[in-house]
C-alpha cells in the first residue's frame, strides 16, 4: 500500500478508486486488492503522519479532539431545541479516519437492530450474517478472562465462551482496559441494588445491563489498534494498493448511459499543502477511466455533501447553490441522527483513583513515559477512564403506563407525500415499540472515573471526582447534511436538530433522574462528598431539569443516516449492494449508510 505523489497516481489506471482512507475505506482497500489481478486507489485529505502519541497512548485519547490535523472539527448550526447551541461535531482526519481520535470502546447494539436494517428493505443485512464479518475483523485477546468486578460465576466463565461472539484472527486487536479504577466496583454493586445486573458480554446480541467494555488496544504494546494500524501498516507493501494523501476530492465526474442512468468514471481533487488543510488556491487535478467502481466512504457529513457536488441530491437544494442536478435523489443527506447525552459529576474521597490525578503534570509526564518505555506497560495511560457502560431499558427508568400518550402527543406528522417522511415513518413504527420492550436499550449510562469536562466548569487541582453520563439510545429526532456553498473545500451544513422530537427530551430527562439517584444509593453514596453538576436551581423542579438538559447536551459523535440504505421511495440513498439509486457503478461505503 505504498502512499505515492499525486502525479503518479492521477496516471495509474484503477479498477476501484476509494475516497476516503477511513475505517471502511482502507477496509476496503485492503479487501479488494487482496486479488493481485486489480488496482485499488485510495484518496484520504488528511494525513499518514499519525504515528504520535496523541493519538497511539490510550489514556491521552480526547488530546486530538479539535485538532484540525487530525480532527475536522465541523460545527453544527445553533440547535433551535438545544438553548441555540452549535455544537462540535469531530470527524477523523488520516489515514484511518476516525479511528484515530475515538474513545476505543467496541460495543455491538441489540440483535434486533441488526435485523431490523433487512426489515427496512435490505436483503441479507442482519445479526446472523452480519456477525460473522464482526468477527473477521477482530482479534481478541483477552489478558484476563474474568472482567474485574463483576463477580458472579456467570462472569468468570466469560472467557470460556468469548470467541462465540468475539473474532480472534482479525486485524483490528480488543482487549479489556488493563487498568480499571476501584469506583468501577462501587458503581457496579450500586447497580445490582438497583435491580441492574452485570451482563458478562454486551457483544452476544443482548446488550441490557452493566458492561466490561472491551477496548481497540492491542494489548501486547498498549496502543490504540486503529484502522491505520490494523489494515495499512500490515499492508503497506501491497503494489497494487496505492494511496494518495493531503488530497480532498472535490467531485465525482459522472457520464451518461444508454440505459438512462449515471456512470461515475473520475474524480476531481484538490491537492493540499499540508495535512492541516490550507492551499494556496484551489488546484484541480483529475483521476478517470476508473474501470469498476468509486467507492464514497467520507463518512457521515462528507460523503452526503460530496454527492450533492457531484449535482445528485435534491434538484431544489442543488438549485440554491449552482449545482446542476444529474441525479434527482431527495433522501441524500436527509435522515441525519445522533446519540444526544448530558453529563452529571460530583466530587467524591480523595483516596479514589480517578483520571484527575493525570492533571498533575509530573504525573502524566512519568506515566507517559513509562508507557513508551517501560516493557511493563502499565499505569493509567494504558487504559480509557471508562471501562464501564450500562445499557437500561424503559421500564427501569420510567413508569411505562403514559407512554403512548406523550410518544403520540410528542410526534410531529409530517407531509407524507414527501419519500423520506415515508422512511422516517416505517422507522418510528418499530422505534415505538421498542419503548416499551424489555430487551432493547433507551438510555446508556457511561461511568466514567475522573472530571470529563462541562461548559465553564473546571476540576479543583487535588480534588477527585467521577462523571456519569446518560446517552439517548433511539432519538426519534432527524436532522440534515446540506452544501452550504458550492465552494467544495467550505464545510457542509450540519443540522442535527437535536431534541426536535419533544419525546427525546423526556426519555432523556428519565435517564438522567436514573442516573442522578445513583448518587444517592449505596455502596457508591459513600464515596460521595458533593454533587456538583446539576446546579442545585436544576433540581427544584422538572421544569428547572428541562431547561438545564436543553442548555448542557451534547453528544457522543455517532453521526449515521445521511446516505440511507432503505428503498427509494423511502427516502433511500443507497440499495442494499450500497450503489447509489440512478447510477450504475456509484456505491456507498461508511456509517452513513446505516438506516438507524
């Protein structure tokens, strides 16, 4: 996979051209050429200089969030539903994507999601088929195969059952954190005195209760197993797998058929002086003649905003900007939805091992390195601060008997003349059932051991704190993916419209009193010297709560939607072979395509 100058891979002839050198994409590449008889391109506008300590330490994984060498670090416009906040919306920005700048926690959703992808019109697409190309990915290691802290026999047998549902000759290597923090503990028996148990293994298809998480760290050197280090270090001398980086690509060139549909036969890209993304004005070049496909794995925000330039989209959205229209395909960049969260903390005894002793900086500096050179590998660096994750459904966080009531009263019907409506409907038929469905998730709560950080509030040097973190699992809210220009290299117009759906707020408001009463609730409360966020104003009334969740939500970066793959008439971007509707070899390859 030799990364080459542009102007020996704007010459070469490909049978498969890539954009983007994410997660799916060097996936993919590295798939594809594994038959020596094919030439596959990839085109990442970021850079492969990754190999830093930033992003290779597991404990200094947030340092690259708002980087812009790493992080595109997009902004969402001011959320109407959300106190007129714009929120940050990081996406991966290298050779790996982001890959490089996430929090490493490998979790898989309920296996009725999964099936539920093939029941909104996609063949073959469920958890039976889709957990064995899981495991292919995969290589579990376990250092340790009775997760801490659980302690039932259940989990003790954890290891004996693993590879069932954990792959174990993968590139991509998982282990459990090597090192867990004694609040873990006290988290996990305040659990079962709240009627959650442990679940041993939240990857098996049932996620509800209190998880382990297992980690994309390669255990043998304690660094971030990420897709740069899983598929393009482990092929970089493949030949026929070239890649160009410091390059965007600001166009797919499309032409005509017989047949009445578009073939994509090139792209155009713009050439980048650095991988912090500054030029020196605007420098086409051009790669065509590509023989089989492209392949759009720009993610989320990018790859809806690249068929729009690229005049597929909606004629009238395209109109606004100069963009004639070639493909008329509504659903592109539609369909938008996120995991909104709030976040609460308290301070809690100063004999806790939490993050909040890495502010010290003497500390950091000795464990960093000590992890870069120490044989050992240990101490805090080696692990995230939140190795625990509960998954809750309805009936543990709130009475279920008004449900229906205020889901019906919250929905806004919308026109359904309009395919993607129709979409969002079929969605909303089976998300409303699973309200009240014992077996799926509503909220997520995320414990983690330190002060992870909230608007205008910073820990106190020698304090201790923990973080809880409640996550909305199924938001009935979409939002938008648009061009704000045809400028190619302007940002796309994110538009999550977080809360927009007014039963979001309330199942999100549930999940937070849940959380809030962790608090309280022994063993945990002995470790519990104050509660610091919610303010105390917040706490007076659910009114006060309402208010003070719109203004402090934020989000855990899970963007997905805006390339649906459903069928057209339902606002579908892609089929489920992932080729883009009215284009014969045009296909689709990140979490973009993931219906929900």
């Amino acid at each position: 996979m030799p990364i080459v100058f542009p102007s020996e891979f704007t010459s070469t002839k490909f049978d498969y051209l890539i954009v983007g050198g994410g997660n799916a994409g060097l996936t993919l590449g590295v798939r594809l050429s594994e038959d020596p008889n094919i030439t596959v391109g990839i085109i990442e506008a970021g850079t492969h200089e990754v190999d830093v300590p930033e992003i290779t330490i597991p404990g200094l994984l947030a340092s690259t969030i708002n980087n812009p060498k790493y992080d595109w670090a997009f902004y969402s416009t001011p959320q109407r539903h959300a106190d007129g906040q714009a929120l940050l919306q990081p996406r991966g920005k290298g050779l790996g994507g982001s890959t490089l700048i996430n929090f490493l926690g490998l979790s898989r959703a309920n296996k009725d999601e999964y099936d539920l992808i093939e029941k909104l019109g996609n063949p073959g697409w469920n958890w039976d088929s889709l957990l064995g190309y899981m495991k292919k990915s995969e290589n579990t290691i376990l250092t340790n195969s009775d997760p801490p802290f659980h302690g039932s026999e259940e989990c003790k047998a954890y290891g004996q059952h693993v590879y069932e549902f954990n792959g174990q000759n993968g590139p991509v290597y998982k282990t459990f954190p090597a090192f867990r923090s004694d609040v873990q503990k006290k988290v996990i028996e305040t659990y079962k005195n709240l009627g959650v148990s442990p679940n041993p293994d939240g990857n098996n298809g049932s996620n509800i209760g209190a998880v382990t998480l297992l980690t994309s760290v390669d255990p043998r050197s304690m660094t971030r197993s990420s897709a740069f280090a899983a598929c393009f270090r482990a092929n970089e001398g493949r030949k026929n797998l070239l890649v160009l980086t410091n390059a965007q690509v600001v166009k797919i060139l499309l032409k005509p058929t017989e047949d009445g549909l578009q073939k994509a036969i090139g792209v155009d890209l713009v050439v980048l002086d650095d991988g912090m993304g500054t030029r020196e004005g605007p420098h086409i070049l051009t790669v065509q003649n590509v023989a089989r496909d492209i392949i759009v794995s720009a993610g989320s925000f990018q790859s809806p905003q690249l068929l729009e330039l690229s005049g597929i989209g909606n004629a009238d959205i395209l109109s606004e900007h100069g963009i004639p229209c070639r493909v008329p395909l509504p659903g592109v960049g539609e369909n938008l939805q996120d995991h909104v969260c709030v976040r609460t903390f308290a301070e809690i005894n100063k004999d806790c091992e939490t993050a909040d002793e890495l502010a010290i900086w003497e500390v950091l500096k000795s464990q960093e390195l000590s992890i870069r050179n120490s044989s050992e590998k240990k101490g805090h660096l080696t692990s995230i601060f939140s190795s625990l994750y509960t998954f809750l459904p309805s009936s543990r966080i709130m009475d279920l008997e008004n449900v229906n009531e205020w889901l019906e009263r919250a929905i806004i019907q919308q026109d359904q003349q309009r395919a993607v409506d129709r979409g969002y409907e079929r969605q909303r038929e089976v998300l409303r059932k699973w309200i009240v469905d014992d077996k799926q998730a509503q909220i997520e709560i995320i414990n983690y051991a330190g002060h992870q950080g909230a608007t205008g509030l910073k820990p106190v040097p020698g304090k201790r704190y923990n973080t809880f973190t409640a996550v909305l699992m199924h938001p009935l809210s979409r939002g938008t993916v648009h061009v704000s220009s045809n400028d190619p290299l302007a940002p796309p117009e994110i538009n999550p419209n977080y809360l927009s759906d007014e039963s979001d707020l309330e199942v999100l408001v549930k999940g937070l009193k849940f959380m809030l009463n962790l608090y309280s609730t022994p063993p945990f409360e002995q470790l519990v010297k104050e509660l610091v966020l919610p303010p105390p104003p917040a706490m007076e009334s659910e009114k006060n709560l309402k208010k003070w969740v719109k203004k402090s939500i934020t989000h855990v970066y899970h963007p997905v939607g805006t390339c649906a793959m459903m069928p057209r008439e339902d606002g579908g971007v892609v089929d489920s072979k992932l080729k883009v509707y009215g284009t014969s070899n045009l296909r689709v390859a990140d979490c973009s395509i993931l219906p929900l």
